[in-house]
C-alpha cells in the first residue's frame, strides 16, 4: 500500500507492514567468488544445492526425533534439517505453557508411578500411526525408557494428549512400534523385575522371580486415545528385552523382539563377580521372541490372561501351552529387529558380530507348523533353529546396528557403530552394494517413511553419537550430529551436519510433509488436551469474576492487545483459577499469560481456553502480561493481580484524578480516527474488490476485523457523552480506545491485504 498521509505512514511503520524492500543488485558476487572466499568445492555447493530450502519454500519431509533425556521430540525438516518444533511430552515446556497450566498439567500427572510426579523421561524411539502398514500422519507415540511409560502426540495440533505408565515394568525399551493399522502400540521391558514389584526379592532368585515382557497398547483411533483397559502383556523370560518390530503383510499378526542377555546374568563386582558387560555377552547368540499377538489378544479376550496390578497378562505357561510364543537364536547383543517392507523378512544385527542376519518369515512359519524345534529354553519356550530359518547371513561391517529399508526393492541400509560407516546392501541376494564413512559411532539410522510397507527412498539421516570436533566447540557436553545422506543414487552422497542441541535423540522417523494436515486453529473454547469444549470458556462480552469462600474464579478473554479482566482483586490466602480464552481466528495470534512470580505460564493460540490456577499467598502486586509479542500494543497486553490483606478497605475513590488532557487534545484525538478510518477505508476498498471470500484464511481476519470495529460504537458513544459534560480526560481516552480498535483492525486489513496480494487474487469477486 502506498501511505498518502502522515497518521497512514505511522501506521504502517508501527505495523511492520507496507515497506517492500528490493535485494541490492549493486556489487552482486558470482558464484565463483563466493566459493573462492568461502573455501568451498564443487562437491559442497552440489551439497548445499541438495538442502537448501529457499526461503518461503518448504521441506519435502518432515522428521520427529526423539529429545532423549530432555523428555521431548524435536521436529524438522527434511532436506533443509531447520528446526521447526520441540514437542513437550514427559518434561514440562515452558513456551507452550506445558507443565504450567492446569491441562497440560493433568497430562503430565498421568504419568505418575507410585504417586511421584515424574518430571523428565527418557525418550528413545518415536513411532508414526499407520494405515494398512503405511504413515498416516495422524498421531505420534514415543516410550520413555528410564520411567516405563508411553505418550499419544495428536499431529493436529502437534500437542501430547495421554501418558500411560507400563503397570508391570520397571524399565522397558522395545517401544514405540505399531502395528500395521495401529491397532497396538508394542512396548517391551528392558531391564526384568518381578512384575508386581510388591516386595522386595533378592538377586539370588532372578530366574525364577525375575521376569520380562512385550506389552500391547490398545489404540483407539476415533477417541486418539490409549485404552489400557483393553490393552495386555506377554509374560517373558527375564532376558533384557530390547528392540521390536510389527509384522506386516504375510507376517501381520506377529511380533517381534531381541533381548540382549539371554545368558541372565547377574553381576555384582562388589561381591567379585565379573560385571554385566561380561556376562551378558558370554554366549554367542541371545533370543529373539517371536509372538503371535493377535491369537494373545484372542485369549485375553476370553479371559485367560491373569492381573497383575489390574492388567491382564498372559503368562509364559499360557503362551507356551496356546503355541503363541517362540524363541530364534540371534547374533548376540543385537540392536534392532527390523521387518522387510513386505513382510517376508526380518533382519537382526548383532553389535558384536559382523553380519547381518535374515531370517525368512515363509521357513519359520513352516518350522512351527511342523513342530521343529531345536530346543526348549529353561521356561519351557520352544527355540527355532537359526540355519532353518535363515535367508542370508551378510558381512556388512564391525558393530551392525540398526538397519532401515529403501524404495528400490532389496535395497537395505545398516548403521555400522564401531566402523563409523553406513552399509547398502541388497537383501534378497545377500550383497554389500555400497559404503560411506559417518562421524563418529552412528546409533540409529532412518530412511524416509523406512520402517513402513511405503518406504520414500531420498534421504538417509544417521544419528550420530559422538561430534568430536565438528562443531564450533561449546564446553565438554557435545551436540550429537545428524547426518544427512542423499541415497537416490547408487552411490551414498554426505550431504549435510546437523548439531543436535538437546537430549541425545536415538531415533526418529521421518513422513511425507504433505501428509501432515495440522490445524491452525481451534474451535473457540477448546480444551486442547482434551479435545474437549472447556468449562472456563467464555465468548467476547460474558467475561466475569465469581468469588465463593476464598476461590476466586476469573473467566476471562484474550484478543490484540487486551486481556480482560485488566484487574484481578483477591486477599491473601485465595485460591485464584484463571481461564483465558484467545478470541482471534487470525492464524498465529497466539497470546501468552503468566503472573508474576506465581510459576505459571499459558500458551494460548487462537480458539483455546487455558486454565492457570495458584494460591495468592503473599500480600502484594503481581503484574500480569500477555508472554508472546502479540502486536505493536502487545506490551500494553497487562493487568495487576491485587493481593489484599484480609479486610482491607479502599480510602481513595476512583477516577478523582486531575485534568490532564484539554479540549484540544480531545480534537487531535478526533482527528487521528478520522485519518485512520480513511486508511481503513482504502484497505478494505481493496479488499472487497477482489475475490477475497475465495481465500479462508482472509475472511478469518476479516471476520476479526469486524469484531475490533464493532466495539467502537461504545467507545464512541461515550467520548461523545464525555465531550458534552466537557470531562476531556474520559472524552480524550475514550477517543484513543476508538483508535486503538481502528489500529487492530487495519492491521488486520493489511495483513490480509498483503495475503491476498502475494496469492493471486483476482480483480471481482
Ligand atoms: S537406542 Cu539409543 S542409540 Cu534406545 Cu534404540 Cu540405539
Ligand atoms: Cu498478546 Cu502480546
């Protein structure tokens, strides 16, 4: 827009909005001078070429990482590696007011274990819902291995929904995996306990007391929501139960998962025995358990699973008895069981061995049909033989690890931990197609959608444990490094270094960004962990403070630049709940609320209701503020919490103050509205002369627009009022409320007017 007079120029300088500015064409460098002075090859602007997302450009997939020890998921993008979200899950997130108002939470208090509030998880392996063994893009889930629970993330608002904590483990790390339409959601134990975890029982009866397990988590997908009352476990030998896939095609209905000290070993260098890493590794192979789970969830259907602190649980004896549980030798300390795209293989590397073994999934259903058993474990479990049920063995490197699939079909690729390298290999033929170095000593690995029947192919991201000297120092805790690979080609192309600064993420999983449809806003009212309307909503106008005994209950509304009420009054000792309710549609307008020193904090985008709640428990002032730069008013976006003490009265009455405007302000102000309504005229001139109501988006601003124009009618009337009686403080104020509204709705008119101008809008509607 073109500002024709000195109030439109202002506005549009505080705005932000209106000035254009044109890239400087004078002294352009080439691209050989870039690459001269930057020290940079051919190879690294092929590279950079690779991942750079230009702006306002967006990447092609986007990536859900686990935050480790931070309790979190990191989000970004794929090529570009840019940083789009950190999720709030088992650790409290102050932005997003997670762990500081009362929805979130009641998220965080479910899950408690043994009435302790639990406040950081260990997070280890996200996993994406999946439809027909395919990414959906509906919901994420993520374990936390040091505190035995797992989380429901909605992709809609990107916001965690449920914790539920594992009943019967004291660890686990074998989550999250799917089953191919989500029906469960598989979380193995780690380290065995006794399942009820009553009493204490020595080490010395580990065998016979001690146990592991695999649990499965109901979905249910219409509510988004874990059932656990549907929800059961399969009872394991105490084996340390590690990793675990889902079958899929010819193999769904099937489970799948390593252990790591099938030897049971207990140390205890104490007493002088050698330690656990010697005793867990003494044997040459441990188990993989392979679980017929959806016969299990059959027989707890029908009432053979026993509780065990109110959860069914379908013993080994049962399993064993039903012909739902088996045992193959794996190469020892394996980290990953991994099923093909199709189904028909599955793939385990020992970290301690060299190959990467295939079993078939055709031999061993043809060697438990037959009865073909090697052995019988000591709980009585009947043990595959590997030769019978093996594809391929395939040296591929020192320290296999995990291993992920492509869209070439036969196309694998396995991280390699002590060699620092990444392996392609075909896995129908059993061949090493290609190598490429990593730094240092990768973990996971991931290919695009590669855990799914659907793998994407493209990238490759190795999650790298160590960064010695990668990156620009800063102190003795390293970032980890996420390295990018470009895998279309035959061979692997390092493309690209991503510091990653919190936790230590060890895995992640990476979808199709068009298959994201997240929301950007809420229907007004909503509860957003619950997905439900909230009891503190209130609409524009219904804005009240009801007080019963000492609870104090305000029930009040965001919208640029107010928080209604602007005072709170309570005494000493009250109780204080507050709902705030964000009115906006815009997209983005999220307000932010906090009390001083009252350790409270909202994140309310547009539509939600947030609750915070404290006990007044100091006399004193407590400013309150809108936490998000809202607007160029935003730091006007205040209020004071009044904090009595008992039986306090007031000795001054309000509004006594002395004249401080005159009549000509009053006049200046009169004369700024009528500027800016000229401005406002000419916006939606604009605006009305092209198909705006084809843009959704833009009616929304309107829509709140109009509401800031529609409360200037009051405003009005009362400067008016106050200009009779010649009161021109009220008269001079009133008139500035005018123009406060004006300066709200034009700069919504000039956002949607810049929207429609950078979106093809067309003259006519
Ligand atoms: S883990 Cu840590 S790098 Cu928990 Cu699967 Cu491998
Ligand atoms: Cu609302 Cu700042």
């Amino acid at each position: 827009m073109k500002p024709q007079k000195p109030i439109a120029a202002f506005l549009a300088a505080a705005l932000g909005i209106g000035a254009l500015w044109a890239g400087s064409a004078a002294g352009a460098e080439s691209l050989q001078d870039v690459m001269k002075r930057r020290n940079l090859s051919q190879q690294d602007l092929l590279a950079a070429a690779k991942t750079y997302v230009p702006t306002g450009k967006r990447d092609e997939f986007v990536a859900f990482s686990s935050g480790g020890q931070s309790g979190q998921v990191i989000v970004y993008g794929i090529p570009s590696m840019r940083i789009l979200k950190y999720i709030g899950v088992f650790t409290p997130e102050p932005w997003q007011g997670y762990g500081y108002d009362e929805e979130s939470k009641a998220v965080l208090a479910q899950g408690r274990i043994d009435g302790r509030d639990i406040t950081w998880g260990d997070t280890h392996h996200p996993a994406m819902s999946e439809t027909q063994g395919k990414y959906d893009g509906q919901f994420l889930f993520i374990n936390d291995k040091a505190n035995p629970r797992l989380a429901v993330i909605d992709l809609r608002d990107f916001e965690t929904k449920q914790i539920v904590a594992n009943p019967i483990f004291r660890s686990e790390h074998g989550g999250a995996f799917v089953t191919p339409n989500t029906e469960y959601i598989i979380e193995a134990a780690q380290y065995a306990a006794p399942l009820d975890n009553k009493k204490f029982v020595p080490l010395e009866e580990f065998n016979e007391k001690y146990r592991g397990g695999v649990t499965y988590w109901k979905f249910d997908r219409k509510e988004g929501r874990i059932q656990t009352k549907d929800s059961f476990s399969v009872e394991l030998p105490p084996y340390s139960q590690d990793l675990s896939d889902a079958g899929k095609g010819p193999s769904d209905g099937w489970s799948f998962t390593n252990s790591f000290c099938s030897e049971r070993y207990v140390g205890g260098i104490e007493k002088g025995r050698p330690p656990y890493e010697a005793g867990c590794s003494a044997k040459d192979t441990d188990y993989m358990h392979v679980v017929n789970w959806k016969k299990a969830a059959e027989l707890v259907a029908k009432g053979m699973a026993k509780k065990i602190n109110g959860h069914n649980v379908l013993s080994i004896e049962t399993a064993v008895k039903e012909g739902i549980l088996f045992l193959i030798p794996e190469p020892k300390s394996p980290h990953g069981v991994m099923v093909s795209p199709d189904g028909k293989f599955i793939t385990v590397s020992g970290k301690l061995d060299t190959h990467v073994i295939v079993y078939s999934w055709e031999k061993i259903q043809a060697a438990i049909k037959a009865g073909n058993f090697e052995a019988k474990d000591a709980y009585g479990i009947p043990v595959l033989g590997m030769k019978e049920t093996l594809h391929k063995t395939v040296q591929v490197g020192l320290g296999p690890l995990h291993t992920q699939y492509d869209s070439k079909s036969c196309v694998a690729y396995t991280s390699l931990y002590v060699d620092s390298q990444i392996a392609k290999w075909d896995y129908c033929e059993g061949r090493v197609l290609d190598k490429i170095a990593v730094h240092y000593n990768v973990g996971h690995l991931m290919t695009m959608e590669g855990d799914s029947m659907d793998p994407k192919g493209r990238y490759l991201v190795a999650m790298n444990k160590l960064s010695i000297d990668r990156f620009t120092p800063v102190g003795p805790l390293h970032p980890q490094n996420h390295q990018l690979i470009d895998i279309s080609n035959d061979k692997m192309q390092l493309l690209y270094d991503m510091p990653i600064p919190l936790g230590e993420p060890h895995y992640v999983v990476a979808i199709d960004a068009a298959k994201l449809k997240p929301g950007v806003r809420y229907k007004v009212g909503t509860n957003s962990r619950t997905d439900a309307p909230s009891a503190g909503a209130v609409r524009a106008g219904e804005e009240k403070t009801v007080r019963k005994g000492n609870k104090i209950e305000v029930f009040g509304t965001l919208i640029r630049s107010h928080i209604t009420p602007e005072t709170i009054e309570a005494e000493v000792g009250d109780e204080v709940t507050i709902h705030l309710t964000n009115l906006e549609r815009a997209q983005d307008e999220t307000h932010g609320f906090t009390v001083s020193t009252y350790n409270v904090h909202a994140s309310v985008e547009p539509g939600k209701t947030v609750t915070v709640k404290f006990k007044a428990d100091k006399e004193g002032v407590y400013p309150y503020y809108c936490t998000e730069f809202c607007s160029a008013l935003h730091l006007e976006m205040q209020g004071y919490l009044l904090v009595k003490p008992k039986g306090w009265k007031a000795t001054k009455t309000a509004g006594a103050e002395k004249a401080i405007y005159s009549e000509d302000d009053y006049k200046k102000q009169l004369k700024k509205v009528a500027d800016t309504q000229a401005v406002i005229d000419q916006v939606v001139g604009y605006i009305t002369s092209v198909n705006y109501k084809d843009f959704p988006d833009v009616v929304n601003m309107m829509d709140d627009a109009v509401d800031q124009l529609n409360k200037i009618k009051d405003a009005k009337a009362k400067h008016e009022d106050a200009a009779k009686k010649k009161d021109w403080n009220q008269a001079t104020l009133w008139a500035e409320q005018v123009w406060q509204y004006q300066v709200k709705a034009a700069d919504l008119g000039l956002r949607a007017k810049t929207y429609l101008e950078q979106n093809g809008a067309r003259k006519g509607k």
